[in-house]
C-alpha cells in the first residue's frame, strides 16, 4: 500500500497517495473531525477502511473511509488523547 493518513491541528484527517504528483496527492480530506486539534491517527491492522483518531477533545473516534462518516466514538478523558 503507498497511501497514508495525517491529522492535523486544523481538526482535520487525510488520506494520501504517494504515487500521485504532490499536488493531487490528497485523496481524502475530512474536515473538523474533532472539537480541537487531533493528536493520534491509526489504521486498523486488518481492515484498511477504517482508521482511528483522537484529539484534544479527549475523543477517540473510527472512521469509515468507503463512507466518510465516524461509525463509533467514545470520550476517552477529560484531557487530550495523544
């Protein structure tokens, strides 16, 4: 697989494909997926469309790429998950 995720301080997630020119890399962008800045991305190991993230906002949440939706989240803390 030549893809990858990034979180970012803007609440966002993306997904990348390094095989394409820079600028059309971004495949996926989702946008305020968090309350704050997200800190923590994941796949998951056996199924490549979901993916974890979580943030500042002490929520851990999964997305499903094919849907571009969370499918679950929870409160994790008070404080930031990093």
């Amino acid at each position: 697989m030549q893809v990858f995720c990034s979180c970012s301080v803007d609440k966002s997630v993306r997904i990348w494909d390094v095989r394409c020119a820079p600028s059309s890399a971004c495949k996926i962008t989702l946008d305020n997926t968090h309350e704050s800045d997200v800190n923590v991305i994941s796949w998951n190991c056996t199924e490549q469309h979901f993916i974890a993230s979580g943030g500042d906002d002490g929520v851990i949440k999964v997305w499903d790429l094919r849907q571009y939706k969370v499918i679950q989240w929870t409160v994790y803390s008070a404080i930031s998950v990093s």
